[in-house]
C-alpha cells in the first residue's frame, strides 16, 4: 500500500457522466462469491476487482534491461525489463493488445551467471510499416488524437465494419476497397471536415458550451456556413459512391458485349458491360464476389465428393465465414457442409471443422453442431497429449505464447513451438 491514497488526474476527454464501474467493497474477493456467480458475471468481477485493487496499489519498480550473453566467440543479447519491485503487476497486467515486444520480463541476472540455453533466435530487422489496428490500439488512437468520447468508441468500431469500410484479420482492422473510395472522396471534398484536428476542436467548443464559456450559436455558425457549401457542391457533382468498373478482354457468353469488373454490396463480381438488357453475371475466381447467393469471396475449387441430394460434383467455395462445400448445382440445389479438418471431435467423435464468426475471427468446432457443442479458438492437431492421453492438442500462437498444448482442463502438457504469432489471445 503506497504511503498516501493515490489520486488520479481526470482526462481532459472524460466527461464524468457516471460513477466508477468498482466493487463494493475490496473484501469481497473474487472467490468468496463466485459459487453464487455465473462463469461470465464471474470473470468479469475478477477482472473489475483486481482492476481496481491495482489501481490503489504502489508504483512498480522496473528496469529496463539489456543483457549481453558471452558463449566462447560470440555475443548473444536479450533486451528486455527486470522487475525490481512487482506491487501491482503481480495482480494485474495488461493485456497482449496493449504491450510490446519490447516489455518482455527478463529474470533478474548478475555478472557472472550460467545461463542454459532454451533456444537461439536469429533475427535479420527491416523497417517494418506500423502494424493494422487492433480494436484496443485504435481506441487508444481515437484518444490520443481527441476524436470521440468514450461512449462513442464502440459506435465507431461497429459502424466501420457494418458499413463494410474495413474488414477484420486475425483481429486487426483492413481497409476495404469500398473504405478506400470512400476515404479518398471524403477528403478530397471535405478536407476542412476530414482533419483530424477538426474534431477534437470541436468536442472542445462543445464542452465550453456546456460551461458556459462560449456561445453555441457562434460555434454552430461557424461550422454550418462552409460546411453547407461544400455539401451543396458535393450532390451536385458526385453520384453514388463505388469504385469504378475494370474492363476486361472478356466477352459476354449471353449478347456478346463485353464482360467488366463491377462492385457489389459484397465485393468485386463479373457482370456484361450491357446490363441491364443482359443480365450476365458470375463470380471472380480467387476474388471478392458480389453475385448474391455466392458469398464475399467466390472462389471455387473442384472436389472428389457427390452432392448426397441430386448427385452432381461437390466444390469448395469461399463466403462470408470462410470456405465450405457446395453443390455445384447452386441455386437448383443448395446442399452445402463444413470443411473438415480431419480430425475427430473428442467429445462426440464428430469431424472437426473450421468456421467463422460474424465478426470474421476464425474458431473451431465439432461438425455435429448444435448437438455437440464443442468449440475452441486455437487450431486443432491430430495426435495425442503424452501426459494424459487425449487425443487433441491445439496450436496456441499468441504474442505471449506459441505452443502445442493439451485441450483437456487441468492438463498442463505444453510444447514450444517455433514461429510467429499467428492469432490474437482472446482477451475478457
């Protein structure tokens, strides 16, 4: 416990509608209730609590630390953090969103120590482009940059990905074509409106309105006269908003004309240049698609399996939650099933299968869904753990850890494994 209570500055964005999300009292310890908590509302007090009790605790101690190793004739270096005193962080530390490679925790070392070799890491660095937001890192900018409110935040995050202006990618945010478009045409007519220092300005003069020490007339004004203009201008010479047909050296099978790329609402798509007196249209191979009933991203592949309905070839198609197995009959015949993996389900012996969520993050699950309902986000390995026997194990690749573990609770079998971080940890 520090000498005197902690007292923290509010932040000039914090609009200090409402009270503090904090127990009710710090003795009421995770443990002590959860018997009477559901596994969520349980996970999230624990995680409300030791928030909380961190918050009150002394400053960390902690050096940053760059250790270089002697072996005979070469140098080896670790670069990284020695933790002198833990105070909070022995209770609660950030998650892998918000931390980098460079908060690596070292072991507290002296001249002199043997040290056992786990594993050598050559690395060649090239500058590398700031890596894609993730939900936490883009927050972290829309406040660093004074752009929203708190309460606004999940607004933003919905509406990029509804609108379809980026797309989700082992967990960071992709500009889609659409978004491009969009973006450029926006600061092309709206330059005043699209600088990033306009709207942290503006939620400025909004809280002197609020405190009385400005005039909302005046402010309104100011905004709406040039604001007005440029919106007048902008209907009268843009059109609908999408990026423009490719043309092709296609021909159209149907008329003749011919066949140019098109954006649709689910992406890119073939379509004859005479629509819509010929109404021709087919999916890219390998690319977005925007034919409806064919998924965002079309792409076919031929299989060895029978259609179990009407017996034409099965194919392997690509749509919004990945790739699945379709009849090649589509629309006459719409029977379709889950790529396996190979692997069986270890509650029911059911065929593995690779899925996605609405919010496109990929998860595993048991093929006999919703009778079992099996589920894991880390992907299935065909073997057997050494330890207990099951007969799963998964790849965990996060940027804390890359291992192949036991799936089974309370089995702490682990294996390293080389690589790169491939998935996000899901974070509470």
């Amino acid at each position: 416990m520090p000498e005197k209570s902690p007292v923290y500055k509010s932040k000039k964005s914090a609009q200090e509608a409402h009270e503090a999300i904090r127990p009710t009292s710090v003795l009421r310890e995770p443990r002590n209730i959860k018997q009477y908590l559901a596994p969520e509302q349980y996970r999230l007090y624990k995680l409300i609590w030791k928030r909380f009790l961190a918050s009150q605790m002394s400053p960390a101690l902690l050096e940053q630390t760059s250790v270089d190793v002697i072996a005979n004739k070469y140098t080896f270096r670790a670069a990284g953090t020695v933790v002198k005193f833990p105070s909070f962080i022995s209770l609660y530390t950030e998650s892998a969103d918000e931390t980098s490679e460079e908060d690596k925790i070292l072991p507290s070392l002296k001249e002199g120590d043997a040290l056992k070799t786990i594993a050598i890491m050559p690395k060649q660095h090239f500058t590398q482009p700031p890596p894609r937001y993730t939900e936490a890192s883009l927050v972290k900018e829309l406040e660093a940059k004074g752009i929203g409110r708190p309460s606004t935040y999940a607004a933003i995050l919905s509406t990029i990905q509804k609108r379809r202006y980026t797309e989700k990618s082992e967990g960071r945010f992709n500009p889609t074509e659409l978004g491009v478009v969009v973006t450029d045409l926006l600061i092309e007519r709206f330059p005043g409106l699209m600088d990033i220092g306009f709207t942290a300005k503006m939620e400025e003069n909004l809280d002197e309105i609020e405190e009385a020490t400005s005039k909302w007339v005046k402010v309104v004004k100011d905004f709406y006269v040039p604001f007005n203009k440029e919106l007048e201008e902008a209907v009268e010479t843009v059109g609908k908003v999408k990026p423009k047909d490719i043309a092709t050296d296609q021909v159209c099978e149907k008329c003749g004309k011919p066949m140019v790329i098109k954006w649709g609402r689910h992406g890119r798509f073939m379509a004859c240049s005479g629509f819509p007196e010929c109404k021709n249209a087919k999916p890219l191979e390998g690319q977005e698609s925007g034919v409806k009933g064919q998924g965002s991203n079309a792409e076919v592949q031929q299989t060895d399996e029978k259609c179990p309905k009407c017996g034409s070839p099965m194919v392997i198609k690509s749509g919004r939650f990945g790739r699945f197995i379709a009849c090649s009959k589509y629309p006459e015949c719409k029977t379709t099933k889950p790529i396996s993996m190979g692997i069986k389900c270890p509650e029911d012996g059911g065929e593995i299968v690779e899925r996605r969520t609405k919010r496109g993050k990929i998860f595993f699950s048991c093929g006999n869904y919703p009778k079992c309902k099996f589920a894991t986000w880390y992907r299935p390995v065909s073997g057997s753990c050494p330890d207990c026997g099951a007969g799963i194990l998964v790849e965990k690749r996060t940027r804390k850890e890359q291992s192949l573990s036991c799936i089974k609770k309370g089995c702490n079998y682990k294996e390293e494994l080389p690589g790169k971080a491939e998935q996000p940890e899901e974070v509470i």
